[in-house]
C-alpha cells in the first residue's frame, strides 16, 4: 500500500476513536489494549481522557460492548470475548502476550471497573 494510503486509513481509525460516545463508536482493538494496559500498570495512563472510550466499552453489555449479559453477567464468556477483541490488534497483541494476560487476569472477568 502507499504511504498516503495507509496514513489516510490511520487518520481516520484515530478520528473513529475521538469521537463521541453517543455515536456508538467501537474503539480499535489496539486502542483497548494500550488503554487497559494503563489500567494493568502498562502504557499510557488510563486517566487519559483518549481512554475513557476504550475503558468504558470493555465494561458495557454485549450488543454496545465487550461484557456479556445472558441474562446476568457472564464473567467466562465476558472474559473470553474480551481476550479474542484484544487478540485482533495486529502486531500488538503478538508482540505483547505477557501485557494480555496481566489485563485479563485483572480486567477479563470483571463487571464494573
């Protein structure tokens, strides 16, 4: 692909990510991961206002987020979603499997933050 091309789609990917909660807007995959390694001691903080998104996604019911209501909180299949999301960022999730686990170990089977 061409540089512009590629910087294009970047553009656009972190547009989708700043803008309001109200739009419905999924955060990237990798920008949940670099948010909630925040969370985990990882990263940038999680008290940046660019995470209140992505934090705020891994904890809202299935339909709107990452936790699964069947028809009360279902803390395996939250926790499993959660880890097959993170594991869609490409190359993050790869190149950092010991981050994952430390955010699913204090993260993946929660309800609230």
């Amino acid at each position: 692909m061409k540089p512009r091309t590629l910087a294009a789609i970047l553009v656009l990917g972190l547009a989708a990510c700043f803008t309001s909660a109200q739009a419905q807007v999924i955060p990237l995959p990798c920008t949940v991961l670099m948010c909630m390694a925040g969370t985990s001691g990882f990263g940038i903080s999680a008290a940046d206002p660019a995470c209140t998104v992505p934090i705020a996604y891994w904890y809202l019911p299935d339909g709107t987020g990452l936790a699964v209501y069947d028809p009360y909180f279902d803390s395996v299949d939250s926790y499993n979603v959660r880890l097959a999301f993170l594991n869609t960022c490409v190359p993050g999730a790869a190149a950092n499997p010991g981050v994952i686990a430390t955010i699913m170990a204090k993260h993946g089977y929660a309800a609230t933050p």
